[in-house]
C-alpha cells in the first residue's frame, strides 16, 4: 500500500510539469507569430519574398514599370499649375512672394484661359511617364542589387540605391526635362509642340544644347532622390507594425510619408534646381548660363543668397503634394498588379 501511494504522486507530478511545458510553448508560439519584430517586418515598397512569392524579376520589373508611369503622370498633372508658376519665378530676377505667385496664376487664367496653367504638361507626362516608371523600377533593382532589405541594411546603401534611381532615370530622360521647361517659360507663338521645342533647339543651338543643364541636375538629382527614398523607406519601415492590418490607414501613412520624404529631397537639392533652370532657359530668355560655378556666381552677385531659395515655399505646398501621390499611388498599383498575378 505504501508502494501505491508513493507512486501516485510522481505521476501526478510528471503530468503537471507535461502540461506547464505544454502550455508555455503554445504561448511562445502565438506571441511570436502576432507580434512582429522590427527586423521581421518587410519594406513596404521592396519586394519580399513572402509577400511576392513566385514572381520572377522580369514579372517585378514590368509591375514596377506601370504603377510607376501611372503613378508620375497622376502625380505631376495635378501639380501642374504651380509647377509652372515656380518655374517662371525660378529663371526670372523678380521676388517671390505667395502673393506674387497667385497673381501669375489669375493672370495667366485671366489672359490665356484655363487650360493655359497646364501648358507644357504635354512634355511634363512625355518625360514624366519614362522617368517615374524607370525612377521607381531601377529602384527596386538597385536595393536587389545592392542588397538592401529592410532595417538590415545600413543607411548608406538606401540612401545609395536612390540616389542611383535618380542619376539612371534623370540620364535616360533628361532630353525632355528640358523640353518641358522651355514650354513652360514661352508663349504658345514660340514654340507650339513638343516636336517644334526638339527642332528648333537642333537648329539653332545644336545637339548638345539637349543636355544643357545636365551637370547641375546630376548634381542635385543625388541628395533629392536619395533623400527622397530614404525617407520614405524608412518611415514607412517605423509604421509597418500599425498599420499592417489596416489598409486604409495604411494608404494615408503612405502619403504622410511620400509628404515628409517631398519636403526633404526637396529642400536638399533646391539651390541646384533653380541653377539648371536658368541654364536649361537661358537660350531663350536672352540671358548667358553656361556652367554651374559661372551661374551660381552670377545668381549670387545680381540677386543675393535667398535667389536660391526662390519660389521655396511652393515647393513645400506642391513637393509633398506630388511626391505622396507618387509613392501611394506606385505601391498600390504595383501591389495590386502582383496580387494578380501571383
């Protein structure tokens, strides 16, 4: 009897410690998969491989291509009025003001009409549709290439691969960034098409005037579309964890980030911005900016330090605007378009 009683409670006592491992297992199990770590949680706009499982890089490359294109053309038309008030003020030598800038809008609305604050957009999509589609895609490809994969990879190499994005897109498409300028500094008289714009400049300045300007974009095109993309990743990266289970708050933190991401790159490459817009319009503004130095020392000596920071504040209202569509637009589409396919 006492054998029997001795052995009753280290069975017991066995089964309690089965069912305590048991039940801490299941806990550790749940926990890991509800709550995702920092380093768990993918890039919102970099492929993953859970998310796009069995996409090949040619099926990622042409997603990336159309949501890219739709989302530049979305972007920029709808910004267009005061793109080309900030360009006018940019190759000019008079103030700017807010109040300067909605008076060219009324005017230019009251003298030429409506459609009139939307000239040169024509050009805009032709160079935007190309260079946001190849922007957005050689992205991708860059941080497949260098290796960036979310909070893993160091800052230089994201800050990197957009920068990189910028310089490939900005190369392939510069051309019709200076088109589309050269229409928005003009009446319709001079130059009526994008056609007319090429083949005028041929004959009367030649074919490297197609690239005038081109060092000054280089230049700025890296601190904008790294800072740019940097941002945006990384914010998006911070906000992944709220907003993975809520699609419509995630759409929003996706233009609050594109927003935050507009107004760095923005800020970060303006002064160079104003500097190719004088050299791109020189040609038919009667005014002489051939190199970088020889501009921003000329801009310096007639106009002071703040003529590189001329129409600012219009950049800070359409900047964020624009490049917030853009990003939530593209990462939508793009999701969208791989859903479907998968």
């Amino acid at each position: 009897m006492s054998g029997h009683a001795a052995a009753g409670p280290v069975e017991s006592s066995q089964a309690v410690l089965e069912r305590i491992q048991v039940t801490v297992l299941s806990n550790m199990t749940k926990t890991t998969s509800v709550t995702p770590t920092a380093s768990s949680v993918p890039e919102t706009n970099l492929d993953t491989m859970e998310k796009n499982r069995g996409i090949s890089n040619t099926q990622r490359v042409w997603t990336s291509l159309l949501a890219g294109a739709a989302a530049g053309a979305l972007a920029k038309t709808t910004i267009a009025p005061l793109d080309r008030t900030k360009i006018n003020f940019q190759i000019s030598k008079k103030p700017y003001s807010a109040t300067a800038a909605i008076d060219f809008i009324v005017n230019t609305y009251r003298n030429h009409g409506l459609i009139s604050l939307w000239r040169g957009n024509s050009a805009t999509m032709v160079r935007i549709i190309p260079y946001a589609a190849i922007q957005f895609t050689a992205h991708e490809q860059w941080k497949r290439i260098l290796h960036v994969n979310g909070h893993d990879s160091s800052s230089g190499k994201r800050f990197l691969a957009g920068s990189l994005a910028g310089v490939t897109s900005q190369g392939m498409t510069y051309p019709l960034d200076l088109a589309r300028a050269r229409m928005a500094v003009t009446d319709k008289d001079e130059y009526k098409t994008l056609r007319q714009v090429f083949s005028q400049i041929y004959r009367r300045e030649g074919v490297l005037a197609y690239y005038r300007g081109f060092t000054a974009t280089i230049l700025g095109v890296i601190p904008y579309a790294g800072c740019s993309f940097f941002t945006y990743d990384t914010l998006k990266n911070l906000l992944t964890v709220h907003t993975a289970n809520s699609p419509g708050f995630s759409a929003l933190s996706g233009l609050a980030c594109g927003a935050v991401a507009g107004m760095v790159g923005q800020t970060s490459s303006y002064p160079l911005d104003i500097v190719r817009r004088r050299i791109q319009t020189s040609a038919v503004k009667g005014q002489h900016y051939r190199t970088v130095i020889k501009t921003a020392t000329k801009i310096y000596t007639e106009e002071g330090i703040m003529a590189f920071f001329k129409g600012l504040s219009m950049n800070w209202v359409k900047g964020p605007v624009a490049v917030g569509i853009s990003f939530t637009t593209y990462d939508v589409i793009r999701d969208t378009l791989r859903k479907v396919i998968c």
